[in-house]
C-alpha cells in the first residue's frame, strides 16, 4: 500500500531503519535535540512510502493516496482529505483546540513565547483579541 | 533562563514511520525516571541510617499524557492501534523553548484508560507510555 507525503516537515521516527541516507526520498535536516543541533530524517516533499498502515497518514491529513489499495483503506473523499490537511496543519502547530476555528480563520497563526496569539493575516477581524483589558481603575 | 509555558507543546507518534502529531492533548509529561540503587545497609552499619548504592542502571520511566478523545479521529485510532497490534513506537515531544527542542523516545506497551464519560467533562483518555532505552532527556 502506498501514499505521497504532503509536507516538508515529516520526520522519520528514530528506529526507521527501513530508509538508509541513501534512500532519496529521505532528506536529512538539521533539528534542535538534547538542546544541540542535529541531523535527522524527514520525507523530502512528495516521497512515495509504502506500508501497511500508511492509510492512517492520509487519515491524519499528511499524505495522499498514492494507490487504490490506500485510497480504500483510508475511506475519505477529497473534501474529507482537504479538512484533515487542514485540522493537521493546526495540530502540528500546538494549536489548542478551541482556538481551532480562529487557526483556521487565519485570526491567529499561533503562540507567541508568552502564551499568548501570534497575530495571522486576518488578525483584524477580530481586533480585540489583542487588546488591553481594561483595568479596575478605568471602569470606576 | 526562561520560564516556558506548556501551552504548544507537541506530542508526536510513529505512523509508519512517520512523526505524526497527536490532537487535543490537555496535559503530558514524563514520569518515573530513576538512577537505580540497591540497598547496602549491613548489619554492622556505624549509625542507625540505611545506605543505598548505586546499580549502575536507569529505570527510564513512562509518558503519560491526557487527552479529549475523538473515537472517529485518526490521530486516536492510531492510539489504540498499539493496544490491537502492540509494538514499539517511536514518540518525540516538541518542547515550547525558543529554539523548539525535541526529544525523542522509544515506548514498548501502553496503557490506555478511557474513553472516559463524565457529566463535568468531555469524553477523555488517559495514557502511559513505557519508555524503553534513553528517554531524550537534555544532557
């Protein structure tokens, strides 16, 4: 069964062994681990990988079907494939999930370190999120 | 020297060998880690207090997360995928620091509670990840 990675951020898992550096669907990129930089394996964009369960990524929204076998298994349509690209792309971000709507409204496209929203192209739909509240002092 | 927030953190599992992120996770850390040591009181011990050496191995502990459960999201049926078929997964959290640190493990056998149903509540699961080998710590 095979399926097409649709994002350039999809790590391999540490014990893939499976997918040697010479491999080219294999691109090696430098992360932050132990608090140092390194080296690790990520599926260049539009890899093709075949595995028993790579249905579940195209479930998960980070792959397409690359076969009849997977686009069966996985039992989504296009439209159910668009939301879960979409649903992923907010939970890979932290995104909790009832700023879902605001993610997906680009409202907000994250956190900043403190916590708090991390402004998005359409941060001026909703101004306020933003704003100061208001002290004690300024209602008396 | 920083004060983190949680808020962001990522948990990710193995999906075919793949790093795949896990949805709507409430809470998570790692437990239980412990540099092992053996008892080495003797009976001839100067004073009253026990004394304790070092075995030379670490227990790595488990990850135990919390999180809404979505029966029909794939992200949690990759979950209970491991309870049907056990095997070991590789897992990564993306820590919230500025230069977004992972760290990595390996988990053989979970423990799985829930879905759970409470009228205060949304519908909940509850996991534990036996950790096996080097829990990523930073060093």
């Amino acid at each position: 069964m095979r399926a097409r990675i649709i994002r350039e951020d999809m790590q391999l898992g540490m014990s893939a062994t499976a997918y040697p550096e010479t491999d080219e669907r294999v691109v090696w990129k430098t992360v932050t681990q132990n608090g140092r930089p390194v080296k690790r394996r990520f599926w260049r964009l539009g890899a093709e990988i075949e595995d028993p369960m790579v249905w579940r990524l195209v479930q998960c929204g980070v792959a397409i079907p690359a076969d009849d076998a997977c686009r069966e298994a996985c039992g989504l349509s296009e439209d159910q494939m668009a939301f879960a690209q979409k649903r992923y792309e907010a939970v890979c971000r932290g995104i909790a999930p009832e700023d879902y709507q605001l993610f997906f409204n680009k409202v907000i496209s994250g956190y900043e370190d403190d916590g708090s929203f991390k402004k998005g192209d359409n941060w001026q739909a909703m101004p306020e999120l933003w704003e100061e509240p208001e002290s004690d002092e300024d209602n008396e | 020297m920083a004060k983190n927030k949680s808020k962001g953190v990522i948990l990710k599992q193995t999906i075919a060998s793949t790093l795949t992120a896990v949805a709507q996770c409430t809470s998570m850390g790692f437990t239980g880690a412990e540099s092992g040591t053996f008892d080495s009181t003797t009976l001839d011990n100067a004073d009253a207090f026990k004394t304790y050496a070092l075995t030379g191995y670490t227990e790595p502990g488990s990850f135990e997360f919390e999180l809404f459960f979505d029966v029909g999201l794939a992200g949690h049926q990759a979950l209970t995928d491991l309870l049907t078929t056990p095997a070991n997964c590789d897992w990564q959290v993306t820590h919230t620091n500025s230069g977004t640190t992972t760290q990595d493990f390996t988990g053989t056998g979970m423990t799985f509670d829930g879905p759970t149903y409470d009228m205060e509540d949304g519908v909940k699961a509850n996991l534990s990840i036996k950790i096996t080998g080097d829990p990523g710590y930073a060093t």
